[in-house]
C-alpha cells in the first residue's frame, strides 16, 4: 500500500488532537494510503522534540520552510493560529503538498480569496486541499445532514444555532493569541462561530445569504502571558487589550428562506464545548447538543398525535456514519473521533483523486458570513453575502 508522510505544523491543543487522529485512523478504519507521522514542527526545538515523543512522531523541525521540501511529506497540516495559515497552506499547495488546514480558513477574506485560488489551481495537478471543520465528522451531525437530504425534515423554516463556552469567563484570563485580532482574526465569531456557520449550512444544504450581527467584548484588558499552549496560560502582571469579540450573535437568511439565529460566546457560564443546533422544518424537527453528542433528537410531525415527540436516537449503531470502525452499539465516541474521521475522508479523497470536502472555497465562503457578521456589527446594517 502507498505511504503518504504527514507534516504537521503545531503541537498545541489541535495539534494533538490531529495527531491523535493520524494515529488512529489507520488503525481503525480499512483505508486505501497509509499514513505516516514522519514530522512535527514548532519553533522550539526542545518542547518539539518532547511534543513529537509524547504525540508518535518520527522526526521533528523548526521551520515549516524544511518541511515542504521533505521528501517523506505529501500532506501538510496545518495547525498554527489563523495568522500563519496562508503563507502555510500556499506554499504547501505550490510544493505539491496536500493540505489539511485548521479553520477558520485564514484571518481575512482577502487571505482566504488567495487561499481558495491556490487550492483551485492545485487542484488540476491533483494537489488536494481540505478545511478542518472537524464536527461535521460527528456521527450524529452526520446523520443530521443525511436526515435533511432525505427529505425528513421537509422545508427548512427555523436554523437555532449556539457555541457556547465559558474558558474567559474569568477577566484574569490571559490574553493568549485567540485575544488578539492580528493572530487570531476575530474571537468567539471565527474561532467557534465558524463552526457553528459551516454546520448549519452543511445539515442543511442551504446557504446564508444575509446576516444582522452584534459583537461585544466584555473584558477590555487582559494580563499578558508569561506562557500559553493552546486554551491555558499563567498571566504575567503586565496587561494588553483585548483586540477580538468576546460574543457574537446574529440573524440570518437562508438561500432558501429559512431564518437563522446565531450565538458564539466564550461567556456561557457553566458552558464548556455547547454545540447546540435545532432545525425546524415542515416535516419535522432535528437537536443536537455537542456536550450530548452521541444523541440526535429528531420529531417527526407526521407520528400520530398519541406518539408523537422527539426521539432520542443514540447515533452508535452500525449503520450510522462512521461508526462501523468503532465499538459496538452504546460504546460512545468522544471530541477526538471527529479528527480521525476527518483523517478517514481526506486519505479516502486524496486516494480517489478528487477533492475532499469541506474545500477551501467553502472555508471562504464561511469567512464571508464572517466578515458580513463583523461589518454588520460596525454599521448596523443587515449585510448581504456575495456567492
Ligand atoms: C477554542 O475555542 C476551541 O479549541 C476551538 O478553537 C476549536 O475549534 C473547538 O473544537 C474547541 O474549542
């Protein structure tokens, strides 16, 4: 079987959830390449080195340059703050190197636009590119997404989409890179409310065409790091502002003419990773909750009024998506199957010559949602979104 090396850039927090999954799929799932850790790649050497033992990887660099002219790499990941994902990915994708990219896409839509054109072109010389938003690899979001194609859910009226979390919640929280609009692009909006953008639009098919937004930064000012690694840091006694959205919610429209209601927060008390989607449609209804999320509620409207309410489907069996890989029915699955099926469906994609989904078009699609939320937010106006 052909062996495909993996670079990944990054060791924090979805660092090693993309080693884990690295690790994981081509031990679970029958796939069609293998996949080798041959590298992983920080600036410090020495917390590399320790990152690259502990996560089961080969080798280790200090310069992402070195990894894109290695002959044991064909994929690139990419898990660096939204600063670097650009310059990253396109020169990835101009070495001849697949690339999986961490969302949000990049920082900006101008950035994502040169993105997605570097992923276009790559493509016709069978370069392979995928945005890593990971929860549509939830098998119970999945699910969702097949329940709506069916038509289960007849026509789409109501999309309810909240990210909720509380990791800031404390204002001596440090002011790690997700704080600052030149690492991280924006706060809770393009961190977690990416997600929730790309999921709704994923379950249901549909498209957002214009948004009515808000932003709010609580906290102002924030102690500065001495260090931090992915959501933690100790807070030094020097302070900076807070230059991203601490909660961002918005209205939206649907291609279709579905409503939407979206909230992204890092402020939800007592909320840790909340995903919580409900879809109304003509049909019938869909729930899911991250923090639940082997469970898929579903109502059908056309049960008999004796029966009828939302079912509580436990997404584990077989037949659900990705699941056969796995345990069997009730053995749940966890936050860090997401990253491994991510790994199934872009090594099944790369291996079948076509381009993997979600493609960097989409990812700038969703930057647009973004951008439209941020200048809605400024201008309060409603804001179109271009296709
Ligand atoms: C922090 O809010 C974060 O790590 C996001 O960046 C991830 O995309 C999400 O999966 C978990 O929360």
């Amino acid at each position: 079987m052909t062996t495909l090396g993996v670079g990944l850039i990054g060791y924090a927090f979805m660092g090693a959830a993309h080693s884990q999954a690295w690790r994981s799929a081509p031990r679970f799932f029958d796939l069609p390449l293998n996949p080798a850790m041959s590298v992983l790649c920080g600036r410090d050497k020495n917390a590399v080195e320790q990152a690259a033992g502990k996560l089961g990887w080969d080798s280790v660099e200090t310069d992402w340059r070195e990894v894109l002219t290695r002959d044991d790499v064909q994929i690139v990941d990419v898990c660096t703050p939204g600063d670097t994902h650009a310059e990253i990915a396109i020169a990835a994708l101009e070495a001849g190197k697949h690339v999986l990219c961490e969302k949000p896409l990049a920082n900006t839509v101008a950035e994502a636009e040169v993105m997605a054109a570097a992923a276009a072109k790559a493509s016709a010389q069978g370069v392979r590119s995928m945005v890593g938003f990971t929860y549509r690899r939830v098998p119970a979001i999945a699910l969702a997404r097949q329940l709506v194609a069916e038509g289960k859910l007849g026509t789409i009226r109501h999309v309810r989409a909240q990210y909720l979390q509380d990791w800031i919640v404390d204002p001596e929280a440090p002011l790690s890179w997700r704080l600052q609009k030149e690492r991280a692009g924006s706060g809770a909006l393009g961190d977690i409310g990416a997600h929730i953008v790309d999921l709704a639009q994923y379950i249901t098919g549909d498209r957002i065409r214009q948004v009515s937004g808000q932003l709010e930064t609580f906290v102002k000012e924030r102690p500065i790091p001495t260090e931090h690694s992915g959501l933690a840091g100790t807070a030094g006694t020097e302070r900076g502002p807070v230059t991203v959205d601490d909660a961002a919610i918005f209205l939206a429209r649907f291609g279709s003419g579905a409503l939407g209601v979206f909230e992204a927060t890092r402020f939800a008390t007592g909320r840790k990773n909340a995903i919580r989607i409900e879809i109304n449609g003509s049909e019938g209804s869909l729930a899911f909750d991250f923090e639940d999320m082997n469970l898929l509620h579903y109502y059908d409207a056309g049960d008999s009024s004796q029966l009828a309410g939302f079912r509580r489907i436990l997404a584990t069996e077989a037949e659900h998506p990705y699941v056969a890989a796995w345990w069997p029915p009730g053995h749940l699955l966890g936050y860090e199957h997401g990253f491994t099926h991510q790994v199934v469906d872009l090594v099944t994609a790369i291996a079948e010559n076509r381009d993997p989904l979600p493609s960097f078009a989409d990812g700038l699609q969703v930057q647009r949602v973004l951008a439209a939320v941020e200048e809605s937010s400024a201008t309060r106006q409603w804001q179109e979104i271009a296709l």
